[in-house]
C-alpha cells in the first residue's frame, strides 16, 4: 500500500475506532456532516479508488494517509491486508476513518470489514454516504421511483463473486416493474444487457449511462437496452459510470438540471489520478 | 399548509430556484455539506413530514417556513397545492429550499415536482440524501449487500399509489438472492409478509423492523419474516419505520454498534412533533 506522511503520532489503546465512513459519488458536497467532521477528527484515513480528489482535499495537511486501491504500476492491496491494517490502528488507539465511495454497506465490502474488526473485538462505526445510484441518477435527471412509472428500484453488481459474471435471476430482472440500477457495470454492460434481452426485455427499454457523475467531468449517455452496448463503444464509456435500465430514463430529457461545466457550486473537482 | 415567520422579504424574479433537497432519514448529522449551506442560505424552506426537529434546527430563524405536511387536526395540502406553492416562490424570484426526508427522487415526489416547475419554466436543482434504507440498515447493523449473501438490494413501498395495497410481482421478490428494503411498509407490514410467505418466500427468513432510524429514539425489532407482523404489534412498531427482509439481518446480532441512547454524537435529537 502506499503510505504518505509521517506515522500518527497520537493514539491510545482504549480509544481506538474504524469510522467505515462513506464518501458519497464525488461532488465534495456531498459528504455529509458527519463524514466531514470524522475527516477533520481523523488520526488517520485509510481510502481506495473512487475517492476524489475534492473529497481527499478535505481532509487536513497532518492526517496520515493510506492509499490501499489498485492503481497502475502499484500491487492491489488484498481484502485481508486491509483488514489486518484496519485492525492494526485500531488496536493502536487511532481514530481512523475507512473512506469508501458511495456508501459502505452498498457493494462496498464495508461489512466485511466491520465484521473482522468485531470478531477481533475492536470498535467501529458506520457512517452511511450517498450512494452511487441515487447520486448519479439525481444529477442525470432520472428518479429512480415516480408514480405509475416505477414502483421501486433494485441496485444491483456487474460484477460478480471472484471478478466472475454476475449470477443473476436475469428472468426476473427482465419483467420488472422496478428501475435497475447498475453498479461497476462498464466492464459487464454488453453481458448484462444482452442477458436482459434474451429473457425477454424489451430492447427499446430507455437505458442511461452516467460517467464520472456529480463532477465537472460528467457525462450522459442516454440510449436503450439494444443500443447501449454499442453506443458506449463510441462514446468511449469509461469506469466509474452507473448504468441506470428503465422507464424513468424518459425524464432525462426534461429533468436534466445539471451543467457539469458550467463551473455552478453543484460540480466538483476533478478525479483523483488514482479513480 | 402551516406557515410561520413573516413574508420573506429578498427575491428576484430572475434568479428564483427550488432546490429539490434530500435531508437523510433524521439524524442532523448525515445531511449533507450542500444541503446544509443551501439551508443556510434559503429565503424559504418547505418542508413535510419526517424532517426532525434536529435538521429543523439547522434552518436560520429568518429564513419563512412553510409546513406543507399531514398533522393532526390540520388539513392535508395536496401535491397540486404543494406544486402550485412552489412554483409562486420560485417566480418570486426565491431561493427556495424543498426539504424532503430522505432521498427526494426514491419514493420521494420530488420527480412529480420538479417536472411541474420544469413545465411551467421554473429553475430547480436536485440533492440527493441519504435514503431511509441505507441509514436505518447501517445504524441497525445491517449491510444492504454482502459477498456470497446478498447479491443486490431491492427498494419497494408498502403503499401503492393512490393510498391502496401495493402492487409488486411478489413471486420475483419471494424469490429473489436481493435484500428486501421496505419503505413505508408499517400499515401494510401484514399483507407484505403474508403475500412473501405465500409466494414462496421461507417463514424463517430474517426480517427486521428499524423505528425512527438513526435517531435517539431507534428501536431494532429483529425477527423474521413469518413473526414479524405479530411482534410488530406486541412491539407497538410505529411509522416512521424501515423494514428489511433477508439473510443480511442476521449481521445485525453481530454488527450492532449503534447505542441510541448513549447520547454518542451518532444520535440525533427528537423528531418534529410533527412528525
């Protein structure tokens, strides 16, 4: 892992806790109160991928930093090494706040986490961020619900157990009355949506894929079931981007309220070189 | 609608907007750093049920307030009047804060309103918050999704539209690898768990129920999904209340950090009478 600063120079062994703290999609603002106040608190902060650079600019010149995502030239930290790092400052008596994006409970392995910190009787907290769905969704102009469109939304992952496929009940996803949401889908999209096709979704469902959302650097992709694959070729769809499958997409022609370059408070700065 | 404080006195006509704000599930805490500054800064909040005294307490005395939420004793303002309310403020040239609990485009209206205004050529702005699912698991000490247990969360409602039973695909939900995430569910709760065990669904499935999450005044009803709608009533189980449904509450005996009546700086102050 990749280490900056000095050692933390405070801890006491009975205080010590893991805050497993989520850092929402991006836009800085986001964060909520509670993330900002534990990020100015922190002794230490443990963060991977797809944290941004704004995010990362929150957090105070003489807080330790961990970087323990997998980036180009660099060896990905293991699960368990992250695990055994958590646990190490803990025990330590730091107050350590594990920053994930989105949200730590939603594919974000947090509970792995909190589970081996329990059964080794340290503490920790969860601090629950927007997620990834929600926040991309808002800023393309889709509701994930409305009324007589969709009476409900299901998250799921293109990525499946061992980086595998997603085992899915594809048949089920097909006739749902719920918006989808995609999480990591980029790499999945053409499987994920020629498995809805084949059982049965229609291929002019309206289809969305949202790039970088909530930061100056987003950009929409709306299309449908059958095109999408294809027209993320072409507009050179890039992770981290969330795949939205529904009639609600339909709304992003008149809901699109965002302007990610217009420089207005909502956008955020740029990625992390890292994400 | 219940209206305090005296008319708001800046406006511009040319500058008026709604900003369409998710104020998380009640703990002041976890609404986030632009829902807090556009707070700050409002001419006018609107505000319904299910906003905690607590995120009230954020607004400055000021700023007007319009209570646009059912009470007892009171009239309930229909959306057409919400809608109607809101686009006048924004042609008044206001800065309009709409809050609403949660997240404003899941199971939120906020997509019903903000294409009202979009029709009528108001300016509005979407933030999301952080949804009553992912606050009330986490400070329940559930995860929404977890490795080889939950490969993806379902959102549904217990109300279906116009106040009648839901209508939802109970064979596809019975017999889905998702967490079941349950907004609104407590009136229905009955009818929910009764069309789940019929459809197929296991009767020892875990099911939780999480009252006035995130706040002082939680309380955790684990059960599953056969006894819940009866311990429900022997726990005189009240809205506001998140309900889960799925192998993932069983991390709820192991992850449960959350002491609501610590007075930890997690916990939130009472909800809104009217609430």
């Amino acid at each position: 892992m990749n280490k900056n600063n000095s050692e933390p120079t405070s801890g006491n062994s009975d205080s010590g806790c893991i805050y497993l703290v989520g850092a929402g999609p991006g836009d800085p603002e986001l964060l909520t109160l509670k993330a900002a106040r534990l990020l100015r608190d922190a002794d230490v902060v443990v963060y991977d991928r797809l944290i941004s650079a704004g995010i990362l600019a929150q957090v105070p010149a003489g807080v330790t930093r961990f970087y323990v995502g997998k980036a180009d030239g660099h060896h990905h930290v293991s699960q368990p090494e992250i695990n055994a790092l958590l646990l190490k400052l803990a025990q330590s008596g730091y107050q350590v706040v594990r920053l994930k994006g989105g949200d730590p409970f939603i594919f974000g392995r947090g509970s792995e986490e909190a589970s081996y910190l329990q059964r080794h009787g340290a503490r920790f907290e969860v601090v629950p961020g927007i997620t990834a769905a929600a926040a991309c969704a808002a800023y393309a102009g889709i509701p994930l619900t409305h009324r007589g469109v969709a009476n409900g939304v299901q998250f799921i992952s293109g990525r499946g157990r061992h980086n595998r496929e997603p085992e899915l009940d594809w048949q089920a996803l097909a006739h749902s009355a719920s918006t989808l949401a995609l999480y990591m889908g980029v790499d999945s999209l053409d499987q994920v949506c020629s498995k809805l096709l084949r059982a049965g979704m229609p291929g002019d469902t309206p289809a969305a894929a949202i790039e970088n959302g909530t930061t100056r650097q987003q950009r929409r992709l709306i299309s449908t079931l059958a095109q999408l694959p294809i027209q993320a070729v072409a507009f050179r769809l890039q992770s981290p981007a969330m795949v939205v499958i529904g009639e609600v997409v339909n709304f992003s022609q008149t809901l699109d309220w965002f302007r990610p370059d217009s420089g207005q408070p909502a956008a955020a700065s740029a990625r992390s070189m890292h994400g």
